[in-house]
C-alpha cells in the first residue's frame, strides 16, 4: 500500500467495568482500510464486533475503558477528534432500522439535521439537499418520503433513508453495523446493490460488521475474523473464505448450511461456548472449543503469516494456521428411510384473516358527517393446501409477513381456521382439539428467552408435559425429564437451572426437549434456530436431524433462511401473501423451472464464494407491502416476468413439471424451465 | 388529526353517558327509598310521601332518568334539598374555588416532576440522583393526611406564619391574602404526585437515552444537549402524559381530603357535605361534574400524546 490507510487501528483494547471485574471485550485488534478499500468485520454474537465500530465513533461510554497504541483517521487522531469526525466523515448505518430512526421526527429532518449541524446549510436548503439524498439511494417519490414519519415506511425504505442520512456530509467513511440482519432477503440484495453502487460512485470506504458471511464476501476486499474480542485471522476475503486458515474460520464455515449445496450430510458444530471474557486466557482462548487443541496452544499466540514470506497478507493467530485441519465430522445417526411413510397431517384450503382496528378506529368524518368504514382485514392465510408425511421435514420459506407463522399455528389448530379442513393421521382435527391430537403435535418456537419460564427449572419445564399428558408419573417422570434431557445432548445436571443460566443454544434444546416430552409425531419449528450463532446452529439442526431419525418425527421447518431450508428439507413450500406459490421435492424447488418468486428470493441469497454470481440476479421492486391487486397472483405487482393484466385478474393455473412439484403462474413451463438457475443447482 | 380528536371526543361523551347511567343507577335502583334515606329513620309516613311527590318519585323509573338527564343536557343540575337552591350554581362556585387548586397543583406537578426526572436520568448514578431518589421514595411512602396534620402544627400552629384552614377571595384579600390559604393545601396535593411523576419521567427518559435514534443521533454527530432536547424528551414523555391525566383523578380524590382537613371551601368539601346531609340532587350533580373533569383531562392528555406521537397523528399510510 502506498498511500496511507484512512483508517488504521493498532492494538486497540476495550474494557468494561462489570460486576465480576473488568470484562476484556476487544484485545489489541489491529486493522487498517484503505481509501475506497472496504473491510469485513466477522464474528458471532460476543465477539466485540460492534465494540469496535462504536469505539471508532468514541461512542462507547462511560463504563468502558478504551486504549490502542495508535488510532488514526486521515491523519487524525480518532480519539481525540472522534466527536469532531462522527457525522462529518465518518457515517454510520445500525442494524435495525426501525430503532435508528426518531419515531417522533420526519425521515426527511433526520436526514437534513446533520448538513445544518455540520455544514451550516439553512433548513430549506438542508430539506432540499434531503430529498435529493434520498432519491440517490433509491427511493421513489423522495418529497413525499422526507415529510413521512418512520412508522409511514417498510423496513427497506427506512434503512435506505437511515443510508441517506448516514452520507449526508459526504463521509470519506461509512461504518456498517449489520446493515441488512434485520431486512428481509430480497430488501437485502437491495441494499447491498445500492452500498456497492455507492462504494464505486462515491469511493467511499466501507467497514462492513456482520455475522453473515456472505454478505461480507460480496461486498469486501478485506476481512478480520473476530473471536471473543480477539483477531484470530486477517487476509483478502476471497482467499480466506476460500481456503480458511485459523480453526474457528474453518470451523465457522464448515457449521455454515449453504444454499447452494443443499443437504450435503451432517454441518460441523463447534463445541462449548465464548470463553469467560472477565478472566482472559493468555494462550489461544479458542482451545476449549478446538478440534485440534494440544498443549503448545496455551502459550500466548501472535497474529502472523500464515506462510512464511510468500503471502504475507494472510495473517493467522494460531501456530497450527499452516497445516492442513479439517474439522471431524460427527456421526451421522442411523439413517432410516425418510419421507415415504403415510400422510400424517393434510391440509386442504385452510384460510385465516385478522381484523384491522376496532368500531372507533373505523369511524372516520367528512365535513363533520360520521361515517364507518367497512372492517379492513388482512388475509395472513389463503387457501392453502399442504401435507407432510411421517419422518418427513417439509420447509416452508417466505419473506416476514408471508403468513408462515399463521400457518404453522394453523396446522397445530393454536388459532382457529375461517375456512378449510384438516386431518391428522387421516382423521379431521375440530376448532378445539383434544388432548390426543395436543399430544401428537407440538411445536418449538423461535425466541427460547421467552417461550421458557423463567422462574421453572429445566426440570419443571420438561415434567409438566410428561405428567400432563399422562406420559409417566412420580419417579419414572423424573427418569423421563433424564431421557429428554439425554436426547437433545444435556447431562442431566442440567435439571435444577433456570433458563437465565443456559446459553441460547442449550435453551433452544430444552424447547425441543419439551416439545419432544409428549412423543409426538409432528412437529412445527417455527424459526426454531434463527436466534441462534452458526456455531450453535449446526448442533441444533444436526440434533434435529438425528431425532427424526431414531423417533420418525415429521417437522413443519419455518424459516426464512433459504441455507437452513435448504439443509433440512425434504421438501419445500414457497409462500407469498399467505399462498403457497410453488411447492415439491427440495431439489425441484431450488432448481428450475421456478415459480418467478422463488426464483427472485434464490437469487437473492448471498452465498459464500460466488462473487461472480452478480450477472444472473433478479431483484425485485418494492417489499411485500407493497399494494397488490385482488384476485389474480399474489405475486404480480412486483414480478420481473408478469406478463400482463391477467396475472393482476385470474388466479394462475398449477403447473406440474414433475409429479409432485407445483408451480402457481399462468407463464408457460418452458419458459419457466429456460431460466438459468439461481443457486448453481440445474 | 381532526378526525382522531372527532373520535376521541364521541368515545368522552359515550363515557359521559355511561356515567349518568350508573349514577343514575346507584341512586335509584339500590335497594332502601330514596325518600326515606333523605328524611332519615325518623321521618313520618306524610313527609316521605310528600317528598317523593316532590322528587317525582311515583313516576317509572326510566321518566325519573329521563327528566334528570334532559335536565343535565339543558343545564338544570336540580334543586339541592338542603340548601334550597339550584345545585348548578353552588356547584360553579365550588368547582371554581377547587379549580384553582387543582389548576396550580397539576401544573407544579407536571413542571417539577418533568424537571426532576430529567435531570435524574441525565445525571443517573450521582448524589443527586440518588438523593432525589430516596426524597421521592419517601414522599410516595407517606400519605398525604399526614402532611396536612403534620404542615398545620408546624407552620400555623406552632410558627404561626401561615393560616391553617379556610378562604379569602381574591378581591377580599389581594394576591397575598388569597395565596397564603393556598400553599399547605396545594403541598399536601403535589408532594406525592411529584415524587410519582418524576420517577415515571426517570425511567423513560432513561429508556429513550439507551434507545436506537439516540445512538443514531449522537453518531451523526449531534451535540448532547440537541440530543436530549429534540430526539430524548418528546419520546420519553409520551408515559408521561397519560400519567398526569390519570393523576387528574388521584388529585381530585386528594382534594376531597384536604379541602375537609383545611376546611377549603371546594367541590370536594361540597360532595361531603351533601353526603352528610343526604343531598341526594346535590351529590348526583357533583359526582356528574367529578366525572366530566376526569373525562376532559383524559381527553387533553389523548390529545396531547397524538400532538407528541406521528404514529398517532397520521396513520400508516405509505408516502
């Protein structure tokens, strides 16, 4: 490098006084951007990614002590003049944004407010400088954004504008805090066009924080691995995605589910937890959790080439970064034959609408004369008709707001159905259950922090479905609890905790666990390891996987993760607007001919080590939200092949390509089978 | 928004409605002659019949509802038995005298308590904090007949600076004179209800300190004070707001109790007194007007909160 780095950060450290002492939660991390070069910052939750961004803008607080040996912005000293730089050439973009903007304020004066602040521009001319910012990101109709309240805009129109704020004061460097975690796919592909286009017209330098690898490998030169506040790897991003040095990179990658290779056997969990950051271990803190750990790891390591002279850009702290490690596989369950069994659950046509306000807020008035206007609903659920076999895992995948939730509750009969039937094991399920179908059917929920009790023991939570349903009693309930807990890999010292002492994962297992207590035959996963790290992750799915093997039991998958989905599922629903739009066998769905939804939300993944996949990606206008006509395909306002009115007007035919896989679009299935496939899979 | 005050208001007249129902109700469907419970166990068969005669008693119940609240609409509160005079203008008087009161208090609890809860959250942690934290702990912790016990003996009867009961009109005593029977009754009021609002004040500002925008704002580089000003407060009082009109309410069952303690000519003073000397119109009127300031301070506060929050303002329609 020639010139100097914008931005260069040497050995900074970043103490926070807790109650059990000084927490270390950045350990002299080091790293450098160039001008117009864009860094990816990657690590897990408590790894102290966004230590360092708010470190960066001297934003941490008071309970933090904060030391480098050096920090300089263009020849400044960040932290003397960070309050000087922040919002003039340093911006920045937060994860959610629905909190990053003033509910009580208009996007187009928070936007506006730094040019007045820093450039002393008058309102008017800061108002009008406002919607042209806006319009630049990509939003239409700017004027009418810029007098709107955030609560007035979709989640992908919020963060553009919190985008348009953040380069304001044309910013030399725009710091990105999980930009895209809180958006759906397909706002996120948006979003990630719209920072690469700004990065070439703009020559913006980007520090890019997420726990997503592929976004990173799209956007970024560079990338910093972060583990427990330390740097554990440091190189070009396509190379270090492609050939990981440090056990956690390899191990990070290998617990990944990709999206284009579908189920490709068991993913390789990591072990254990973050290490107690209070009391920092000297050596590598990563050897509790590594394969490959022996006893020269607990001497202190130091950040260096991997390999000596050739690539001195590849940096590793690990005295084993050169050799060739490849993380065990663990043991696959017996496999039994999946997916042929009997239909266990059928739904046919099942509906559900939600009321829209009550009887005042539907009373408007016009020049003083009172007038109610008809009950507005939203239809969540549309007629849908699916079923899932016994030991079968059937994916469903859709944006928020498709209905997939609904859905899932539907099926288990939690909210009643306006219209439609269903059966489980061959006979109707009434509105009100009883206790025998509650048995058989259960289900695991997204958030364990709050779908367990907190003030019961594991044990507690476990018991109450063994004894309600009859399942065992007194001592032999107790042995029960030891089983469940042993099923989903928890020794049974685990009984007398509250859930506050468990760890994101073990708590998700005890929801398994106590999904599991009654012996069902079907469960709903209703995003059930989307809260969760990918280290973590991949335990959770493989246990999944593994108890459909020895128990036979079938899942409804929700998420919204294509990458899971794909990993999982024997078969895959797409759901839009609260209709299934294509449905089949995995391998049909992700790959042609596609519904053009399924196409645009494959397209749209970002996937690791396919930079090259930018020429065949679809993006789509607008979000979900965005207003569609009655009738005709949910679909059609925002398709890239609608063909004309009649898909806004007649519901699309079903097209079969194969016996079993359903495509909802009144486009013909050549047409359809001619598009080039998103994901690499023909 | 004229459409949202549109509905609030016809949601205000429809509680309004309900209340001269139960009202009503409590009066005349309870079990015991409402004539009988006027003139007391004493009273000759004469009398009673002649009172029910008087009150239109005789006629069916639902011509007794209609009378009276036609009556209400029309603005005839009835006729005070006791007093012999037209309860609407005993009742003005009174809710004028109570009015000031209420006014002066309210306005001290919603300055000071917002004043103190701010500056505890910006300064969270510190002396003062915490000494304005065990301050209002214990002005909530005691009750407010204490303080009037308490105030009299210190400062009317003991150092003998301020009158311990009574009223002097404005004109009769000028500013001084009018303002010194104020002072102890308004304290009693607003000590608790200060310490209450602060608190509340606290904890949302300090939730609105450690949200989202104000990490946001502080990031685009926006000084602290603007901070605070503009993106902290208008959110961190929205609590706030619905708390001081559901204070309205608290501070009119406190009036009830000082007025009687410091014998303050008032509307609560007026209720008791109708309650003691069986003034059945009376003590319906009263308890009308009771409601219909709550109902109005629900109403400002409604308004108030949509004036601080778009969401309410505008609905969710897209731009």
């Amino acid at each position: 490098m020639a010139d100097a780095p914008l931005l260069s950060l040497d050995a900074l450290s970043v103490t926070y006084a807790t109650g059990r002492g000084p927490l270390a939660a950045l350990q002299d991390v080091s790293l450098a951007i160039p001008k117009g070069g864009a860094m990816g910052l990657v690590g897990e939750s408590g790894s102290g990614k966004s230590s360092v961004v708010l470190a960066i803008l001297g934003l941490l607080g008071e309970g933090a002590r904060v030391t480098a040996a050096a920090a300089r912005f263009d020849g400044h000293d960040l932290f003397a003049e960070a309050p000087a730089l922040r919002g003039r050439r340093i911006g920045v973009v937060f994860q959610d944004p629905s909190a990053a903007l003033n509910p009580a304020l208009t996007v187009g004066s928070q936007v506006a407010e730094p040019l007045v602040l820093h450039r002393g521009m008058s309102q008017e001319d800061a108002a009008a400088r406002a919607v042209s910012l806006l319009s630049e990101v990509g939003l239409p109709r700017a004027e009418a954004v810029a007098r709107a309240y955030p609560h007035q805009l979709s989640g992908g129109m919020k963060q553009r504008a919190v985008i348009a704020g953040a380069l304001a004061c044309e910013p030399d460097l725009l710091l990105l805090d999980e930009p895209t975690t809180a958006l759906d796919v397909t706002v996120e592909a948006q979003i990630l066009d719209l920072l690469e286009g700004l990065r070439k017209s703009r020559g913006l330098s980007l520090l890019l924080v997420s726990h997503n690898l592929g976004i990173v490998d799209r956007l970024c030169d560079d990338l910093t691995v972060l583990y427990a506040g330390r740097v554990v790897e440091q190189g070009p991003a396509e190379a270090l995605l492609g050939v990981p040095s440090h056990p956690y990179t390899r191990g990070l990658l290998g617990a990944l589910p990709r999206a284009d290779r579908g189920r490709i056997g068991r993913l390789v969990p990591i072990p254990g937890g973050l290490p107690d950051l209070t009391q920092p271990d000297p050596g590598c803190n990563f050897r509790a959790r590594c394969a490959f750990a022996e006893p020269a790891c607990a001497a202190p390591q130091v950040l260096a080439p991997v390999r000596s002279g050739a690539d001195a850009s590849r940096l590793a702290r690990c005295h084993k970064a050169g050799e060739n490690l490849i993380w065990p596989v663990p043991d696959e369950a017996v496999r039994r034959h999946r997916g042929e069994g009997d239909i266990l659950l059928a739904a046919e046509g099942l509906s559900r609408s939600f009321a829209l306000g009550g009887l005042l807020g539907r009373l408007s008035f016009r020049n003083g004369i009172p007038r109610l206007a008809p009950q507005a609903e939203v239809r969540a659920v549309d007629g849908v008709t699916l079923s899932v076999r016994a030991g079968e895992v059937l994916g469903l995948v859709g944006e928020s707001g498709c209905g997939k939730t609904t859905l899932g509750r539907l099926v288990l009969r939690l909210i009643a159905s306006d219209s439609g039937t269903l059966r489980f094991a061959g006979e109707l399920v009434p509105d009100k259950p009883g206790a025998a179908f509650r048995r058989r059917a259960q289900i695991v929920f997204q958030n364990p922090d709050s779908s367990l009790n907190p003030r019961k023991t594991v044990a507690e939570i476990i018991r109450r479905p063994v004894t309600l349903f009859g399942i065992a009693r007194g001592a032999e309930a107790d042995a029960e609890v030891d089983r469940l807990l042993e099923l989903v890999r928890l020794s049974p010292a685990y009984r007398g905790r509250y859930p506050h002492q468990l760890s994101g994962g073990e708590k998700q297992r005890i929801g398994i666990a106590r999904a599991l207590a009654s012996r069902p035959d079907f469960l709903v996963c209703d995003e059930a390891v989307s809260a969760l790290d990918v280290s973590v992750q991949a335990a959770v799915l493989n246990l999944l996987d593994d108890l459909r093997d020895r128990l036979g039991v079938a899942y409804l998958f929700i998420s919204h993760d294509i990458g899971v989905i794909a990993h999982v599922a024997d078969r895959i629903a797409v759901m839009y607007r609260g209709k299934v739009v294509e449905e089949g066998p995995a391998r049909a769905v992700l790959a042609p001919p596609y519904h053009p939804y399924t196409e645009a939300l494959l397209s749209a993944v970002p996937l690791v080590g396919s930079s090259g996949r930018a020429a065949a990606r679809i993006r789509l206008a607008g979000d979900v939200s965005s207003a569609a006509g009655a009738g005709g395909c949910p679909f059609a306002h925002r398709c890239p092949r609608r063909i004309g009115p009649v898909c806004d007007t007649v519901v699309p035919p079903v097209l079969e390509p194969k016996k079993g896989h359903r495509i909802a679009c009144h486009l013909p299935l050549e047409t359809l089978a001619a598009v080039p496939p998103a994901l690499g899979w023909a | 928004m004229a459409s949202y005050i549109a509905r609030r208001l016809v949601a205000v007249l429809g509680v309004l409605w309900a209340m001269t129902l139960l009202i009503f109700g409590i009066v005349h469907l309870l079990p015991g002659n409402v004539a009988y419970m006027i003139l007391g166990e004493y009273a000759t068969a004469d009398a009673i019949a002649t009172l029910e005669a008087r009150l239109g008693l005789n006629d069916p119940i639902y011509v007794q509802y209609w009378r009276w609240f036609t009556g209400l609409l029309g603005g005839d509160f009835g006729q005070s038995l006791v007093m012999d005079r037209p309860a609407g203008p005993l009742i003005a008087e009174a809710l004028g005298r109570s009015a000031i009161l209420a006014g002066i208090s309210i306005v001290l609890v919603a300055i000071i308590g917002i004043a103190l809860g701010i500056h505890s959250a910006v300064h969270k942690g510190t002396l003062s904090d915490r000494l304005l934290t065990l301050l209002q702990y214990f002005f909530i912790a005691v009750p407010e007949f204490f303080w009037c016990i308490l105030l009299i003996l210190f400062f009317a009867a003991w150092l003998g600076w301020l009158p311990a009961t009574g009223y002097t009109p404005l004109a009769e005593g000028g500013l001084v004179g009018w303002g010194v029977h104020l002072i102890l009754p308004v304290f009693t009021l607003v000590s608790g209800l200060i310490a209450h609002v602060s608190r509340l004040t606290r904890s949302s500002m300090l939730e609105t300190l450690d949200s989202g925008y104000v990490l946001a704002a502080r990031a685009r580089g926006v000084p602290e004070r603007l901070v605070l000003r503009r993106h902290a407060l208008p959110n961190a009082l929205l609590p706030t707001v619905t708390v001081l009109a559901v204070d309205v309410g608290i501070l009119i069952g406190g009036i009830v109790v000082v007025e009687t303690v410091f014998a303050y000519p008032g509307l609560g003073r007026l209720l008791i007194f109708a309650i003691e000397n069986h003034d059945v119109p009376l003590l319906m009127a009263g308890m009308m007007v009771v409601t219909t300031v709550y109902a109005v301070a629900n109403l400002v506060a409604d308004i108030l909160y949509a004036f601080l929050n778009p969401r309410i303002r505008y609905g969710r329609a897209a731009a």
